[in-house]
C-alpha cells in the first residue's frame, strides 16, 4: 500500500470542509473537469480534447498521427513528419488528469471516479509493455507519471485495500518506473529539469513504497541529485539558470516536494533551504501580482500536479512554501486567498500556520537580478499597481535549448492590465517555421537589424550562433527605476543597441534605444507586441490600447527619425502551448545610414499625459498633462570601444502630486519642463536617481553619493543608497555628512 506523511491524506474529512467552507469554487470546478474525463474529455494544455474508449495512448491527437508502438529508443520523437507533435502524446500520458479524478471521489464519495482511474490504469499498463513505445522514451515523463499515479492513489487508497489485484499491478508497473528512471538518469543529454524531475521521481517512488527492494537507494539517489543539482540550477540572485520562467516555476515545484518528501526544512541543509527561499523569492519578483509568471524563454505548458488548470500561476505552490519555511516575505508576496494547495500539501494546520503567518513587507517591490539580468520595476504588489520587466541576461545554459532570442525585451503592465507581452511559445517539435518564429528576435520586444534575429535559431534545442549582453545595471528609488544595458549581436554589422528604461510609476515610463552604426543597414525593426485586444493609431507617433476585456486605455508614443515609420500589424501570442491568440502590435520600421540614431518610447497610462507629450526643437520631451509635470532629455552620444558601451547624457524629472522624481546617467543637471534647474551636483553618480515625496528625499547611486548638492526642494529626511544620512542645507545646497 502507498504510503505518505502528507497531512490531508490522513484528514479526509476535514480537508474537505475546509476546502468546502473557504474554497467552494475549487469543488465545483474539480467535478465538472471530472465528470468531462469520465467521458474522455480530457484537459491538455489550455484546451479540453476528446478521446475515444478506450483511449489510444499512443495517438498525437492535435495532428492524428499514431507513433505504432515498438521499442522506444527506435523512435524518433523530434521527427514531427511521423510522430507530430510528441508534447501532446506525452502530456496524455503523464496522467495529471488523475488528480482531478482523485479529489472529485473526495468530494462526493462517488465511485464513478475510482473505476475510471483504475480503468485508464489498466488500460495504460496494457497499451504500453515495458520498454515498447514513445511513453518509454523520456525518464522525465516516467517520472512525473509515477508522481501522478502515486498522488492519485493516496485518494483511493479506501478502495484499494479491497482491490489486491489490482494495487499488485499498479505497484508492478510503478517500480517498473523507478527501475527505467534510475538506468536512463538524464546526466548527459539533458541535466536540467530532466535531471531534477527524474530524481524526484525516484524519491517519491522509494518514499511511498518503503518495502520494495530498491526504495533505500532511490531515495538516496533521489535526494542526492536533487541536493547537488540545486547550486547549479539556481543562480547568485536565485533565477534559473536556463532563462526560462517557466522551467523556474518547475523547479520550485520540484524543491518544494523534495522538502515535504524529507519531512520538512529542519531536516534538510540549511543552505539547500536558503537556495530554495531565494528561488522562490526571485520568481515572485517577477510575477504579476496575482502570482502568474511572465512567460520568458520557452514554456512547454505542463505541470507535476494538477492542483487547478491555472498553470501559470505561482501563488498556489509559493502559499505552501511560505508556510512550510515560515517566510513572511513570501506569503506578503503571494496574494490573499487561501490556495488550494496548501490544503493537499500541508493539510488544515498548514492552512492555519499560512493564514497566521504575520506578512513582511519587503524594502521595495523592484526586482533587481544581476546574474540573470532580469529586473522588474513595480509601483507595488496590487492587482492595480503597473509594472516593466526587461531582460538583459545570458542566452541561457549550454546549448541554450530553451532560451529565446530576446535581449533586451520588454513588458509592461498598466494599473493591473497586460499592455506589452512576450510572445510565448506555441510549439517545441510540430512545426519549425513556427518554432523558430517564437524564438527569433523578430517577434520579441526588442530591436533587429537587417533582419537577423539576435541569436539564430539552430536545430529544435539548439542555436547556430548566440548574443550576449555587454552590461546590464539598474538602480531603483521609491516607485522609479532606471535600466540600462547593450548586447553584442550585431558587432559583424558594425552596429551596436543600448537601451535604457526610466521607470516613473503608475502612469509614465520610457524605453530609449541608442544605436551606432558604422554603416548604412538595410531594415531596422523595432516590435512591441501587445497583449490580446485593439491597438488603435490616433495621430503620428501615438497609440491606444484597450485589452480584450475592455477597461481602462493605455497609450504608446513613439519620437523617432523620419526614415522610420510606425505602424500596427496583426499578429499572434501564445498563452500556452499549442494556443494562438490574435493579439496587435506597433512595427516601427525602415532603413538607416550609418551614424547614431536615437528612439524614445513612452509607456503611458492616461490619455491626457500621451497627447501633452511633445518634442522640442532640442530633443526634449516635455508635459504639462494629465497631473503631471515632465521633461525628459537625452543629449548626444557616441560609441566608446574602451569600455564597450554607448556614452550619453540622459536626465528625466517628473512632478505630481504624489511628488517628485528625478534621474539622470552622465548629466549633472536636471531640468524641469520650465527649463529651472531641479536638480544639479558637480560630483553626481554615473546613474541617480532622486524621489522627493512630503519632504522625504530618497537618493540611489551606482557610485559614492554627492557630498554636496543642489536641489529644489525642500528635504526633512535623506536616505542615500538605503541609508539614512544626516545633512546641513543653506538655500538650495545640501551637504551631506559622511
């Protein structure tokens, strides 16, 4: 008989109350997908398909190819001509759709669910013989099936005390499991999240049939895979090391069992659970503000566990850990609600130990990840705060197989709403038009010259030439934040792309590109994909858009050189693997003669602020709209070989109610829209930042603090670089002490 320490297996009925008092949508939702499998009508990706009975387990059901069952390693499955699409066979065949079936018997004691699981079991086991066919064929899918097999059992196990036959077969087949994984252990093609999910698998395997006679050593072999592989997976600043955001969210699902399976934290390394609490921390950084993730780098749309079809979403696995590892960081960054995994996880004592878990603000909500060369700049953690994520980090890890070509890519979220987005990923092996599409630069939102993608695409997991970014820093103060960062990809064309984002909360923020070109490029593209909904051209330079469920607008302005032009285009995103979404964006596009050209990009949440924007005969953008007082100006710049970056000039102020903000990078000085001088220091930082808000002054540098400045505003309190300073003011100059 499996067996487990998970809390909620040992308190059926009162799991169920619980979920049935707090979670009642999570019953309803959980019967209906249940009563659909009872049909076969089984959940894959973000689609319901329909099978026949029984269903064929070898069938690609998204282009009907059958891959004729013969021994697996004779199968080619990256070969779409024969075998289609494999993710769609193996998705089927990780049976997660168990789990819905196991807690819909919870719900309502119906044993309609139990002969369906034990039928598909069954089924299965005789479909595919030891060794012989494509479900053989990837020790990751073994795993995660045997994950899925092992949890559903633990919702019958009632019925399988009287059913020994059929617990006999079941345990047969599921060390068969165990037996394939630890001889075809991913160590060499694929030491990733192959590697880490086929060790978990091992463990849960060894950890819930104690009595078998290898289950000592597969959960040694289980932890000390996972033990080892976590130091290289996660990086200095906690992301994953493959640049993919939803290969990170794997892992913490993987981490977060692996603790449970041990007993909990106290019983594992303490530097283990510090890597693992910094992972999670990262992630979240980057998430939304309900907990779902931006889809950076490849995303193959599967899960371990079917908790909910919400795949993308974070919240539910970073409740339990918060509770699990007692954070209080991780639960403030999580959301209110109660998950429901907490419930399966950590029973109704996790859930109290969650919902009283005291919450612990963090100093600020930007995400700052100089390893990963990720940051996310945020005005706060609310469903209505608005938020930009950039990303100027490595390609990704060895051959790169799930990065994408998008250095220096953008999204933008306004007040709560999707605006900007990453394309996504539609397919890893079905098509390599269409999976080279997503992965090129071309569809990301950055800039291509001569149509060259950044990186160029190889074979499915490969890459036939690879970017890298030159630098990337940014700094952030109160709600603002500023970034900066250049990549190598067209040195061979004699042309180099820094971009830089000036982050000023809810309402303004820029994206400005600076390019160098030793000589004259063909086409230059620069590409913001929207999300689902109408991007609509209101005049020269300027955008509205409106999502596809209506709301509020949102507005792009665009200041570039008259050889480029602007323009909307039809276009598609990828929600999930195998969706296509019609989804707009602006193309700003045309040629160039060689020399410096510069674009600006403003990201605008009122319509009042867009149109007052304008540009003057000097290059300076200014406003008087809208709430707000602005002016932004990038002086000239030229191309420094010696330290491999674009020198220039750039100062922001901004001023409204809530305060003032005021960035500069290489300018002593900044000028508000009048032309008065706000701010100006003869020993200024190479990049600060000043937020003045009720007579509070928050100052960040990348270098020493000025000892003394002028500033036009009055200061009560100083903070240089997150410390509080002490200072004397005559007039306008404040001196500060060191």
């Amino acid at each position: 008989m499996p067996v487990t320490r998970l809390r909620a297996f040992a308190e059926r009925e009162a799991a169920v109350a619980l979920i049935r008092e707090r979670i009642p949508r999570a019953i309803d939702e959980t019967i209906a997908c249940a009563d659909g499998i009872l049909a076969n009508r089984i959940p894959l990706f973000s689609r319901i398909c329909e099978f026949g009975d029984p269903i064929d387990w070898h069938l690609e059901c998204a282009s009907g190819r059958r891959v004729a069952p013969r021994f697996y390693r004779d199968i080619d499955f990256l070969d779409a001509g024969s075998v289609g699409d494999k993710k769609y066979i193996w998705e089927l065949n990780r049976h997660n759709y168990f789990m819905f079936l196991g807690k819909a018997y919870w719900f309502t004691g119906d044993r309609r669910y139990y002969e369906k699981w034990k039928g598909d079991v069954r089924s299965w086991i005789e479909a595919n013989p030891y060794n012989v066919g494509i479900n053989w064929a990837s020790s990751l899918e073994l795993a995660i099936r045997a994950v899925n097999w092992i949890w559903s059992s633990w919702f019958f196990v009632e019925e399988l005390r009287e059913d020994r036959e059929f617990l006999a077969e079941l345990c047969r087949t599921i060390r068969l499991h165990a037996v394939h994984i630890e001889r075809h252990l991913s160590y060499v093609f694929s030491p990733n999240t192959h590697l880490t999910g086929e060790a978990l698998g091992l463990l849960y395997v060894g950890a819930s049939f104690p009595s078998m006679e290898r289950a000592g050593r597969w959960v040694a072999l289980g932890n000390r895979i996972l033990e080892s592989e976590l130091p290289k997976h996660i990086l200095g600043d906690g992301g994953y090391f493959e640049m993919a955001t939803y290969y990170h969210k794997y892992t913490i699902d993987f981490y977060l069992h692996y603790l449970l399976l041990n007993g909990g934290p106290e019983r594992v390394a303490p530097g283990i659970v510090s890597r693992i609490r910094l992972m999670i921390l990262h992630l979240l950084g980057l998430a939304e503000a309900d907990g779902t993730i931006p889809l950076l780098g490849d995303s193959d749309g599967g899960q371990l566990l079917f908790f909910n079809l919400a795949k993308n979403n974070i919240g539910g696995s970073c409740a339990a850990a918060a509770a699990l590892l007692g954070d209080g960081r991780v639960k403030h960054l999580c959301g209110p609600g109660d998950p429901e995994e907490v419930v399966w996880l950590l029973g109704t004592a996790g859930v109290e130990r969650y919902r009283s878990l005291p919450e612990t603000k963090p100093v600020s909500y930007h995400s700052i990840n100089l390893d990963t060369g990720l940051f996310r700049f945020r005005t706060g953690p609310g469903a209505e705060d608005s938020s930009l994520l950039i990303d100027c980090g490595p390609h990704g890890w060895k051959a790169c197989g799930h990065a994408h070509s998008d250095l220096l890519s953008f999204e933008w979220i306004s007040r709560g709403a999707k605006v900007v987005v990453d394309l996504g990923t539609y397919t890893y092996t079905g098509s390599k038009l269409v999976r080279d599409r997503s992965r090129m630069s071309q569809s990301h939102n950055t800039i291509t010259i001569n149509d060259e993608s950044q990186s160029t695409p190889g074979d499915v997991f490969r890459w036939k030439t690879i970017a890298r970014p030159t630098y990337a820093r940014a700094l952030a103060a109160g709600e603002a934040g500023f970034f900066e960062g250049e990549h190598d990809a067209y040195e061979k064309l004699g042309c180099r792309h820094q971009r830089s984002v000036i982050f000023l909360g809810d309402d303004l923020a820029y994206v400005i590109d600076l390019l160098t070109m030793e000589r004259e490029v063909s086409t230059i593209l620069v590409n913001v994909q929207c999300a689902a909904g109408e991007l609509a051209r209101l005049d020269e330079g300027l955008f509205r858009f409106v999502g596809e469920r209506g709301g509020s607008a949102s507005y792009i302005r665009v200041f570039h050189p008259a050889s480029l032009g602007a323009s909307v285009a039809n276009g598609e995103i990828y929600p999930d693997y195998g969706s296509a979404v019609s989804a707009p964006r602006m193309e700003l596009t045309g040629r160039a003669v060689h020399g410096n050209l510069k674009i600006v990009t403003a990201l605008v949440g009122n319509e009042g602020l867009a149109r007052a924007l304008r540009l003057d005969d000097e290059g300076r953008i200014t406003a008087a709209g809208g709430g707000w007082a602005h002016a932004l100006e990038v002086g000239a710049f030229e191309y420094s070989p010696k330290g491999r970056r674009i020198e220039n000039a750039l100062a922001a102020f901004a001023e409204r109610a809530r305060g003032v903000v005021l960035c500069a990078r290489g300018a002593k000085s900044v000028q508000g829209p009048d032309g008065e001088t706000a701010y100006e220091s003869g020993a200024a930082g190479d990049v600060l930042i000043v937020c003045s808000r009720d007579g509070a002054v928050t100052m960040a540098t990348d270098a020493a603090p000025p000892g003394e400045f002028e500033l036009r505003y009055p200061i009560q309190t100083l903070v240089v670089n997150g410390e509080r300073r002490e200072f004397t003011r005559v007039g306008r100059v404040v001196r500060v002490r060191s």
